[in-house]
C-alpha cells in the first residue's frame, strides 16, 4: 500500500499526489473515501484507445490501479520541467505562439477524429518546459463525452456532426479564453 503524502493538487472530485517511490508519477485518488474505481478504469482504457491519435498531447497513464492510505489510485505521469519543478497550467503560462499552434493542433485533432472532450478549463492544459522546447498536455480524460446536454435531449451524443458543432462552440470559448 502506497503511503501518499506530498499533495500536488487537487479539483472538484479527485486529488493528486507524488507517487512516493518516483517523482515523475503522480496518484490521482476521489477526495470521497469509497467512491467507485470504474471511472479510473475507464480512463485508463481511453488513454489507450486515444494515445496514437492525441499525442503528444496526452500523459501516460499505467493500465493497473494502486492501492494507497487514501483509497484507490490512479498512476499517470507527473509532468515535470528540465529543472524537475512540477509544470505549470496554461492558465499561469504566458500564451506562445508555440503554444497557440499546440492548441489549434490538438483541437484539430479532436475535430478530425471525433474525439469530443468537454471541459476546456484552462487549469486542465499543462505546459511542459523541457529542452527548450514547450510541450502541451491535456490531463482531464474523464471529461470525454462527459457534457451537459446542448441540446434539448442531448441528441449530440448520437449525431457526430452535432458533437462536431458542440465542440467547436467549446473550441471557440478556449480561444477566447486564451485572449483575455
């Protein structure tokens, strides 16, 4: 059993925290004692299923749950910059046009593939500094196909092209955002 100890973050449901035998992993808990571990499941398997067309947008994530002191765990990478500090979200990231192009081809990506996340909050983009170079990542699967209906029966979940336009409405608030 892991003994989790040094808190990296946390949201509205789960927690992360340095994997305490590697610091370039991290376990994300429920902040909930008990709350299921089919979700982590789920995005464990997505990752799998999105990694060829998302990267290198996306962290690694481990196929196995972990036991931890605070419940059930997922292992995801860590993201890290050159100088091992934890990297920062877009949110406090001055906007490159590195950056700016990273975006427009991770949205595309998304677009051309059917891929319809739907939480654009920019605290679930990283920026991670390594060699000179900055890299995006998008940390938040369970946001895939997780939405508050558009429309008035939800009809998006069925019809691609309405998610398509459903995605390019939260594709244009992330811009817009991004300019404020």
């Amino acid at each position: 059993m892991l003994k989790l100890k040094k808190m990296i973050g946390y949201g509205a449901v789960r927690a992360c925290y340095e994997h305490p035998e590697n610091k370039h992993l991290c376990v994300k808990v429920f902040l909930e004692k008990g709350k299921k571990t089919k979700s982590f499941l789920d995005e464990i398997h997505l990752y799998k299923k999105l990694e060829n067309k998302l990267s290198p947008y996306l962290c690694f994530y481990e196929e196995a749950l972990v036991e931890t002191d605070k419940g059930t765990g997922m292992v995801t990478e860590l993201l890290r910059d050159d100088d091992l500090s934890i990297s920062q979200p877009l949110a406090t990231t001055p906007l490159t046009e590195e950056i700016k192009a990273q975006i427009d081809d991770f949205t595309q990506r998304l677009i051309d593939n059917d891929i319809f996340f739907y939480d654009f909050n920019l605290q679930n983009f990283v920026v991670q500094k390594l060699k000179n170079k900055t890299q995006l990542k998008y940390i938040d699967m369970k946001s895939y196909r997780r939405y508050k209906p558009w429309t008035f029966l939800g009809l998006e979940k069925f019809i691609p092209s309405l998610a398509r336009l459903a995605m390019k409405q939260r594709i244009k608030k992330l811009n817009n955002l991004l300019q404020e």
